[in-house]
C-alpha cells in the first residue's frame, strides 16, 4: 500500500535518495530537452511527518537545478553535497538549503 508519493520530479531519477533522520535528500537532474514544469522538483529535501497517524512529508527546500546527475547525495555533519557528472561539487545545508560553495573537483563523476 502506497503511503505517500512526490510528484513533479524531472530529470535523471537514477541517484538514490539520502535519509537521515526525518530527512530525505533527492538528487535528480534537469536534464536536456523542453523546460521542466513550473512546479518540478531537482535536488530537493524532504522533512517527513506525521498528523493522525498517517505518514507524509513538507518540502523542506530545492536547490538549483541540473546539480547531481547520476551520484546519491552525501550528508555529512548538518551538510549536503550533490555532485554533477562534470565534476561540480554543491555544498548545501541540510536544513534550509542554502548553497555554502560549488567548487570543481579532480574529475568528472559518475558513481557515488
């Protein structure tokens, strides 16, 4: 039985998500193509809840799009990095978002 879903995510689904705690950390990518939707989702946080008994969740925030393509985001120590297959590393902080650096790394990734 389905409890709850997220609509709205575009991109490249293929990282799987980051939890910890009440959160969960999604990595997804805009991707090549037409605009995303106006409401679409990309690199997001979700806060998990519950009223009455039944499971859901808030949007916590989103980060700006096209950041992880194919790597699961890391969280580490209140900190969430996505990285892109061209090699920009994103550091975002887990509870409200707000990007702290992008940097380049060695190279390009493709795994997690």
């Amino acid at each position: 039985q389905e409890l709850w879903k997220v609509d709205g995510v575009v991109g490249n689904a293929i990282p799987s998500a980051t939890v910890v705690g009440d959160r969960v950390v999604v990595g997804a990518g805009v991707g090549r193509g037409a605009a995303p939707p106006k409401d679409a989702k990309s690199n997001f946080c979700l806060t998990l809840t519950e009223s009455g008994g039944q499971p859901g969740y808030e949007l916590a925030w989103t980060a700006k799009p096209g950041l992880a393509n194919y790597a699961s985001p890391l969280v580490y120590e209140g900190h969430v990095d996505f990285v892109d297959s061209t090699g920009v590393l994103h550091c975002h902080d887990l509870k409200a978002g707000k990007e702290y650096y992008a940097e380049r790394i060695d190279g390009p990734c493709w795994a997690t």
